[in-house]
C-alpha cells in the first residue's frame, strides 16, 4: 500500500489501493489462488455463497486454540446461559464468521447495484439529519463491520484507521472492499493526528475501539460484567473535534438477505471529561447493541 497525496488535504496520507511488485512472490501464491476462488465466488447467489461459507465456519472449529478461547469468552460474558446455549452460540458464531469470510469477495467484487440491494440501513434518515456536524460512527467489531464501512460512505464521506496484514494480496482484498463507495483509510501506524484533521475537515470517522493495545493506553472498564482494558480515545476525539458520537452495528441476516447496518441516535452528554467513566459509557452502549447479536461479535 502507499500513501494518497491526491486526497482532500495534502497534510493526510489516505492509503491508496495497489498492488507492489513483492506481492507476485512464490510465497504469496497460495494467496492468489484463494482470490481466483472467492473471485468465482462473488459471482453466485449470496445465498449459495453463504452456503460454502456455513462449511467454512465449521470447518474452523477444528482450530482447538480459537474454538476454547470463544468457549472462555461466552462463559465470562453470559454465565446465566447454559453449556448447551453458549455451546450454540459458538457454533453459530463460527458459522457466521466463515460466511463472512466469502462474503468479503462479495464487497470486492458483486456490482453496486447487488451490494447495495442486499445491506439495509436503519435510521438512515435521522443520520441524513445530522449533516453539517461532524461525526464519530461507534462501530464494534462484528463479521459485517467491512460492509458498513463501505455502504455508509456511499451515504457521506467518511474514513477508517486499519491494521495493514502482512500479506499484500490480503491487503488489497480487505482494502478493495473498504473502499468500494469512497471509503478513505489510513493506517493504525500514522497516529491520531490525521483522524483528528480529516474530522475537522467534516469526514465522518468510523471507529472501531473494541481491541487491547495494553495497560498503557487503556484504562479498564466492565464489558459484559467484565472489568476490560478498554481505550480511552473515543472521548477524547470527541471533544477535541467537537464530534457527535453514533453507534453503529452490523448484523448478517440470514440465507441471502445480506446485512442490516443500525444506527442508533447520538450519544447524549458524551464525553464528560472523565477517561474512566467514558469508557465506561462507551462500553455500554456496545454491550446494548451486541446483546441482540452475540454471535456475530468478534
């Protein structure tokens, strides 16, 4: 990937979608060759599709490492279910992570026309609403963030901060359907300052804090019941760009039905100044919307 110097300001590095010489490596092949698959892939029915994609995801239960940490995580987060409840929303989960696997090379590569058929948008308009202020979308990190990312940039620019894999061709999958609808990105190594110029210029930023960059960073704050080390950034941002804060959650439905992204009204006296409590507020509104789709969180 290299760095945009065509994008609105000439201060911000958006990453640019393309492919380096390096990526034609005898290592990379195998990687080729799953893209030629989910190429072919994008041009069946969704449903079809996420038919392969529900083999996928069980066929991923066979990973001992991942399937006993999912196990620990459901426990800790809902010990009033029974084994035989948390054991179905762990197949459940795995089912809908490898349909979500194929259904990234439908973001890639389906037209516009089907992505846009298949994602259905509650509370559109009361986001249309709030144009002319500047926006924070809260978005967790579920099967289908990728397909909110890129469908809500249709509505309204808007950029993200990713992790780049060390894989090239992985990258320019991942990165095609990010961006798809206009969706700009910059990397996790360039820092808050572009987030917070690129939120003063009006994009909209959409956030995903659901990840653990250590005691350092983070202060800790109950998720699920859980005293978590959670990130204390969003509050900040808010109030150094002035910044409404929307969350946002994307659910996979069912067969062929595609995605359904929801967005929720602002957050209402947010932030408060205090990191902890924030933090805290900001894990509960995830907890409220993810209780109706646990399955899908990763």
């Amino acid at each position: 990937m290299k760095a945009n110097t065509e994008s609105q300001d000439p201060s911000l590095s958006f990453l640019t979608l393309k492919l380096t010489k390096n990526s034609m490596a005898p290592r990379y092949w195998s990687s080729w060759l799953w893209l030629f698959v989910l190429r072919l892939m994008a041009m069946l029915p969704l449903a079809w599709s996420r038919a392969f994609g529900a083999g996928l995801g069980l066929l991923m239960m066979t990973n001992k490492k991942r399937t006993r940490i999912a196990r620990i995580n459901l426990e800790l987060c809902f010990p009033k279910l029974s084994l035989r409840e948390r054991e179905y929303l762990l197949r459940r989960h795995f089912i809908v992570s490898g349909q979500s696997y194929f259904d990234l090379a439908y973001l890639a590569f389906a037209s516009e026309r089907r992505i846009l058929s298949k994602t259905h948008i509650r509370g559109l308009e009361q986001y249309h609403d709030l144009r002319g202020r500047n926006i924070i979308l809260l978005v967790p990190h579920c099967v289908g963030v990728n397909f909110s990312g890129a469908v809500m940039a249709h509505h309204r620019a808007q950029f993200s901060m990713i992790k780049l894999q060390g894989n090239p061709v992985v990258n320019w999958l991942l990165n095609r359907g990010r961006m798809r609808f206009g969706c700009f990105l910059l990397s996790r190594t360039q820092g808050l300052r572009p987030v917070i110029r690129a939120l003063k210029q009006g994009l909209v930023f959409m956030y995903s804090p659901d990840e653990d960059f250590g005691d350092r960073q983070s202060v800790f704050a109950p998720f699920f019941g859980v005293p978590t080390a959670t990130l204390a950034t969003l509050g900040r941002l808010a109030h150094l760009t002035n910044a409404l804060v929307v969350p946002c959650f994307t659910r996979l439905l069912p067969g062929g039905r595609g995605y359904e992204v929801i967005l929720k009204p602002p957050l209402e006296d947010f932030p408060n100044g205090d990191r902890t409590r924030d933090a805290a507020r900001m894990n509960a509104v995830l907890e409220e919307g993810l209780r109706h789709m646990p399955e899908q969180y990763l």
